[in-house]
C-alpha cells in the first residue's frame, strides 16, 4: 500500500513539474475516424483521442482545441506551424519518427479487414490468392499492409476511411482494412451491412505526435503516466471500446 501512496505522489510530482500554466494547444486531427475522434450530431470533435488529450491537459494544465484537418498532409502541416500537436490515432513508425517526435504508446491497435455480412466467409486467403480488391486510407500503414496483402493493382485508396466504407458497401470494394477498434465503431454505425470478419493482422502502437524537439512530448509523456496511474485512463478506454478490445 505505501509503495502504491509514493508512486501515486511521484506521478503527481512529475505531472507538476511539467505544468503548462494553462497554455492553450492548438490539436490538428482526422476527424473522421470513430472511435478516435469524429464530430458528433451537436458538431462536436469527441471521440478516445479527445478525451485522453483533454485528460493529460487537465494533469499538466494545459487546453487543448482541436482543429479538424486532412490526414493527407498533417504531418507537413504540423511541422509549418499550423497546430502544436497531433492526435489522430498515429501509429509510431521508424519513418515518421524520423520527421516527429511521438509520445510514450498510449494504445496498440491491430489491424483488421471489413467485409459486407453477405461476405462475411472471407478468408484472408481469399484476398491474398484471388481478385478480391481492398481498400484503405491513403498515407496509412493500413495501406501499406493492405499493398502487402494484395499489391496495388487491387488496393484502392480514399481520402478518409468514411469514404473507404462507403465504397465498400456500394460493392466497388469487396474490403476495408482498418485498425480492429474503428472497424467495430463501423460495424456498429452501418449494423446488419458490415462485419469485421478477419483480425489480429498486424499491432500498431499509436502515440501523440509533436514538431522534433519539442518540450510538450515530455509533458504529455507525465501526463500520459498520471493518468494511468490515477485510473483515468482505464475509465477513458472503458468508455469508447467494447469489451473484446
């Protein structure tokens, strides 16, 4: 028990001496990516990323405002300037390392294919060895594997994963590969359509992302570690992913 009293107060401590004296942070984000982040009926951005981003904030005193803007390109306009940081269910990559600094993993994720319920007997066979065409989101490493998968010939790329579904429940697709837990936040929305019927693909570890260099990657990293040890986090992931996950 008292080991467990010091831990919490040296979070605490850390948290404290990252305090960013109510700084308000500008958060470019996809938001167009359930359950991580997306607008709700209100026009709200809600979703898993926003709540963790707005928990750590709280931990070392900071607000965030989130900015929706295109995948394609954040990471360029993160660098020019345009916002202060990230969150958009970023998988950590050595590549994009190379040009970000990312945050301590917050998540891992696997990567899935989702089918229509009428073709939910796909094997993942059927997509390697056949004509089966995927689809995924330009500049993701769902696309990258998916091209590992099937080649380009059969990948087909969209601007979002909601026009990815789209097209898949219009038949001009006969898949989607997609991260396990927005997968699920699909089948839901589009229930009875679509199946989330092959899994365990691949495990991203997803971080916050940051211009090189800079400070608040240290501060988040305190903040990410209070909250996990106050228990905020477990109520974070409890609250927007499904038992399985």
């Amino acid at each position: 028990m008292k080991i467990g009293i010091i831990l919490v107060l040296l979070m605490a401590s850390l948290a404290f001496a990252q305090d960013l004296e109510g700084r308000v942070l500008s958060v470019g984000s996809d938001t167009t990516y359930p359950p991580f982040e997306f607008i709700d009926d209100s026009g709200e951005v809600v979703g898993f990323d926003v709540d963790i981003v707005n928990a750590v904030c709280e931990a070392v005193n900071c607000v965030a405002e989130f900015q929706t803007t295109a995948w394609d390109g954040i990471f360029p306009a993160l660098a020019a300037g345009e916002f202060d940081m990230v969150a958009s269910g970023v998988s950590i990559t050595p590549e994009r390392d190379e040009i970000v600094d990312f945050s301590d993993p917050y998540l891992t994720v696997s990567q899935s294919i989702t089918v229509r319920v009428a073709d939910e007997d796909y094997t993942l066979d059927d997509f390697t060895s056949g004509e089966l065409v995927l689809a995924a989101q330009t500049g993701t490493t769902n696309a990258n594997l998916a091209e590992e998968l099937v080649g380009r010939d059969r990948l087909q790329l969209y601007d979002t994963f909601n026009a990815a579904v789209l097209a898949l429940l219009n038949e001009d697709v006969d898949g989607v590969i997609i991260d396990g837990t927005a997968a699920d936040a699909f089948v839901q929305q589009y229930a009875g359509d679509l199946v989330v019927n092959i899994g365990g693909l691949s495990a991203d570890p997803l971080g916050l992302v940051f211009q090189e260099g800079d400070e608040l990657t240290d501060a988040f990293n305190a903040g990410l570690a209070a909250i996990r040890e106050d228990g905020t986090y477990d109520e974070i992931v409890a609250k927007w992913f499904t038992p399985s996950e």
